[in-house]
C-alpha cells in the first residue's frame, strides 16, 4: 500500500512541475489526488488530508460524481448535512449512483429521519439489488415490523451468518410476538457466539424470554441458567430466573436467586 501511495505521489509531483500537462491534464491530476484520498480515508489520522486531497480533485475536475461521493462519506461523521449536499451532487450528476444513496440512506437514519432515509433506501435498491438490507432500519423506526421482517429474511437467504441482521430479525419477530421465529434466531446467534461470553450469555436470555412468551416455563430455566453459567453479572437473569422459581414454588431456587441480586445491589449500591 505503501508503495501505491509513494507511487502516486510522485506522479502528482511530476504532474505539478511539468507545464506540458496543464489543461487538459485536470482530470489526470483530479484522478490521482481521488486515489490518495481513498486511501488517506481508510486511515483515522489521514482523514483531514484525505478531504485536502479530495477537495482539491473537485476543483480540478467538479464533474465527476465519486469525488462528490467520497467528500461526503469524508464528511459523515462530523457534518452530517454537508455530507448529504455533497451525495445531493454526486447524485446530481450520476442519479443511479447507487452507493451514494446508500449513503445518504443511513445518515438520514442517523439523523432520525426515517421517512426520508426509506426513500433514499428504495433508490439505492432501485439501482442494485446489491444494496439489499439498507430498507430494514428505517422500516423497524417506522414500526412497519412485517415489512422489515420480510427485508430481512431476504437479506438473511444470501447471508445466514450476519450476526447484525440476525439480530434485527429476532427484534423484528418479537415486536410481531412470532416466538418461534425469535428461538430460531436466538439459537443461531447462540451458536454463533460461544466464544463472546456476553453476547452468548445475553442471546441464551432472549431465547429464554421467548419460551416464556410460549409458556415453556422449564426450558427457559435451562436457558438462564446456563446464560447465569457463562455470565454471572447477567442480572437480567437473574431477575427472570427468581420469577420462574417463584411461580413454581421452588423455594430453594428462589431464595438462592434472592441472595445473588441483594447481594450485587450491595456490591454496585442499588436501591
């Protein structure tokens, strides 16, 4: 990577000290600082001189949508609304740039504007059925839970192992009280997780509050405890636990769950 930098560094240098490349070298020159910038961009502290690099691309060359694109994407984290005007251009000059709305889609999300953020979703699929995923956020903020559960289930058949959609999945199928969907979730975020003791612990928990929805009283036991097992903080569980113990009159149980939560509201002063 380094020798691409170097390489194109150089060029530009020598772009810049031969007067035989004016003119009509503008779009050579913009397209180098454009590859620096997109590689200055993946790194944290070279983000500042990535923007340099690209806004110095534009002027040279102001008609070409990716450089609006990448200014954009530069400008997400700390200008949200200029980073939009820039996709606004890119999109001005190429309106099936795709990745632009794709974009624009999830800054609009960020700026909890989910009417909006759809739209923008529904072009980015319009132009490439690569972009599928990107209406399920803003159909879960709309409460439009079926819809995003179908989005999902799309996404799901192409990539079973996304831990991210998955997770949206089983939301989505709890907002729908559709129970069985969520432990079929949950087991496979369960498998996927054995070796995060948090995560795994906290998908054993929402497994469990499934087979307490479908009154599976004594499989959700085995599920806390285990999820209690591998994550003894999971206080959560506990709390659940002790209701499930109390309803079947498991004093033993119960008082046992008692002591552990009186015991860590002492330890973190919780009243």
């Amino acid at each position: 990577m380094l020798t691409i930098v170097l390489a194109l560094s150089l060029l530009l240098s020598f772009l810049g000290a031969n007067p035989s490349f004016a003119g009509p070298s503008n779009q050579t020159r913009a397209s180098v600082l454009f590859q620096l910038a997109t590689t200055n961009s993946q790194k944290p502290a070279k983000r500042n001189l990535a923007l340099q690099q690209i806004e110095e691309a534009i002027a040279l060359d102001p008609k070409n949508a990716n450089f609006y694109y990448l200014k954009g994407v530069l400008l997400a984290d700390n200008n949200s609304d200029e980073a939009i005007g820039n996709l606004d251009k890119a999109l001005s000059i190429e309106p099936k740039n795709g990745q632009a709305w794709y974009k624009k889609s999830e800054i609009l999300f960020l700026q909890n504007k989910p009417e909006l953020a759809l739209k923008a979703a529904d072009k980015a699929m319009a132009c490439s059925q690569s972009y599928i995923g990107v209406r399920i956020r803003p159909l879960q903020k709309l409460h439009r839970y079926d819809e995003a559960l179908k989005e999902s289930e799309l996404f799901l058949q192409k990539f079973p192992d996304n831990d991210v959609i998955r997770t949206l999945h089983s939301d989505m199928a709890k907002e729908l009280k559709r129970w069985p969907i969520v432990i079929k979730d949950e087991t496979a975020l369960i498998a996927m997780k054995q070796n995060d003791p948090k995560a795994y612990s906290s998908n054993l928990r929402r497994r469990a509050e499934a087979h307490i929805a479908m009154h599976q009283g004594n499989k959700a036991i085995a599920d806390l405890e285990k999820a209690v097992q591998v994550l003894p903080t999971n206080m959560t569980a506990h709390k659940l636990l002790l209701s499930l113990y109390e309803k079947k009159r498991d004093k033993k149980n119960a008082a046992r769950e008692k002591a552990i939560l009186a015991d860590y509201e002492r330890k973190f002063n919780i009243h």
